[in-house]
C-alpha cells in the first residue's frame, strides 16, 4: 500500500466529523437574512444626513474622572473690542440730551427779541414769624396804640408761590375817628404810614375843601397773595405792605371816588392827595396810571435802592 492511499486513510475519520456537524450549525442559522430598518429623520427643520456624512457620536456618559468638582474657570480678560463696547455703553447715554438753546433768532423783518429777565427771588418770601414778636414790631404795635389805630393781630400768612406776611394785623380803624371799611390786612409798617397819612394829609384836605371831617375810608385791598399786575413779580400787596383806596367819605355821606375824571373840587381834593403821598409811600399810582389803577389809588412801600419812589 502506498503513501497516498495511507494518507486518506488517515484523514477519512475527520471528514466524517466535518459532515455530521453540517446539520446542526444549518438549524441555527436563519432561513432569511434581515433587511436593515432606515429611520425616519428627526422631526423639526433638519436637512437629511447625506452621504458621506460624518455620523453624529452620542452622547456618552461622563466618567467618574469627568464627574469630579471642577474649579470655576476666571473669565477672560476683555480685548480690545470689549473695553470699547463696554466704553460705548457708559459713555453713550440712554437719550440724547438736547443742546442748549442759542441766542433769539431775529424775526422776518430782522428784529432781534428781547429776552425776559428773570426776576431774583424777592429775599421776603423766606421770612417767617419768631416765637417770640421782635422788638421793632412790638414798638410799632405800641405807636399805633397812642395814634388810637384800631387793629388786632392775626396769624401769619404764607404761601408756596413767596407770598409772605409774618406779623399781619387786621386795621379797622386809622386813628382820630377815621374808620378803616372793610378793615384791611397788612404789616405794621404799613398801618402806621397810612394812619399818619390820613391824620396829616387827608383829613385836613377834606376839611379844607368840603368843609366837612373825615369820617371813613373805603379801601379795596390790603394783602393779597398775587403777582403784579402782567409780571411774575410778586406785588406788594403779597407782602401786606400795600393799600389800595377806593373812596373817602365825609360827614353827611358824602363820598369821593376815586375816578378818573371827577368834579373840579374833588380833583382838586384827589390831586392834592396824591401828590403828598410820594413820598411817605414808595410807589403811588392812580387814575391814569394805567387801567388797573383807574378806580382806586394804590399806596405801597416797596423797599427800592436808595429809598427810590415811583409815583405816576
């Protein structure tokens, strides 16, 4: 027997082996291979992967390494372009502030106009009554009394606009039998110059000219709390320092109005009044002064530089 016929021989039992194991490994295999599932892509506005595409990795979890605390990082230093945007953003206001208005502009005919000044706070308005009356104003209390002026104090007037009376009285008499109709409220100072007015000017005129005494004065206001008239300057009367006089009334009711075009004795009367009165009083204006005077005379006494007067 040769060599060859030895050697399959030799190898006839593994085949044998080989072919009884192919049933069983057929039985685990399956009949069909299975086709693979395509997914539907994920919904939102996505492009669809296409090919060539490198996959997307999911997302694993950490490992314990990458789980452990970690320090906050320092923020980055600004660049240059932040520290200018942040510059910007504090130099930049949130609205532009508007530009200071330049000089009036002349008109169409080439009038240039004239600005209003603007009138200092008038130093008055802080004034605020003492807990205890000062001195001058009791001494002035005291010389009305001996002048026999009818007045009673009141508590002090004050208002946000500057109006400022701190030491009012209400007259109702100006002395020597001279009533005050309706009675007026005002400042000392000013009760004391109009009592000693109608003792030494008026009354002696009236009796002069109509032969008759004084008896009464009609007055049309004494503190008001307003500006004057076309200013926003306050008037005196916000002040109780000035007193407007309506008509003078004599004994048997005759009455002297104060008009513009009265009869030739009464302007002589209303004349030879209102030219003594500047003087005494700072600022007189009646009939003719303007319209707002033209019923009444206005006596005040505005305290002006070097005891100047206005009498019109």
């Amino acid at each position: 027997m040769d060599a060859r016929t030895l050697a399959a021989r030799a190898a006839l039992p593994c085949l044998c082996a080989v072919l009884a194991a192919v049933p069983a490994v057929a039985q685990q295999l399956p009949d069909t291979v299975p086709v693979p599932q395509v997914h539907a892509p994920p919904a939102g506005n996505v492009a669809p992967q296409r090919p060539g595409d490198a996959p997307v990795p999911e997302p694993r979890p950490d490992r314990p390494s990458d789980t452990a605390a970690k320090e906050p990082s320092a923020p980055a230093a600004p660049g240059p372009r932040d520290k200018d945007a942040q510059q910007d953003a504090v130099d930049t206001p949130a609205v532009a502030p508007i530009p200071p208005s330049g000089p009036p502009r002349p008109d169409a005919a080439g009038n240039v106009p004239t600005p209003e000044p603007v009138t200092p706070p008038d130093p008055r308005s802080a004034e605020r009554p003492a807990s205890t009356m000062p001195a001058e104003e009791a001494a002035c209390r005291q010389r009305l009394r001996a002048r026999g002026v009818d007045f009673a104090d009141r508590p002090a007037e004050h208002d946000e606009s500057g109006c400022s009376l701190p030491y009012p009285m209400a007259v109702s008499g100006l002395g020597g039998g001279v009533a005050l109709e309706p009675e007026a409220l005002m400042n000392c100072a000013m009760a004391e110059a109009a009592a000693r007015f109608a003792a030494d000017v008026i009354a002696p005129t009236a009796k002069r000219e109509f032969g008759a005494p004084l008896t009464s004065i009609a007055q049309a206001s004494g503190y008001v709390c307003r500006p004057r008239n076309g200013s926003t300057k306050l008037s005196e009367h916000a002040f109780g320092n000035a007193l407007d006089i309506a008509s003078f009334t004599l004994t048997g009711s005759k009455r002297i109005d104060v008009i513009l075009r009265p009869q030739e004795t009464e302007a002589r009367f209303l004349g030879t009044l209102r030219k003594a009165a500047c003087g005494p009083f700072k600022t007189v204006l009646g009939p003719g002064s303007d319209a707002d005077h033209a019923t009444h005379l206005h006596l005040d006494l505005a305290p002006r530089r070097n005891g100047g007067t206005v009498c019109d």
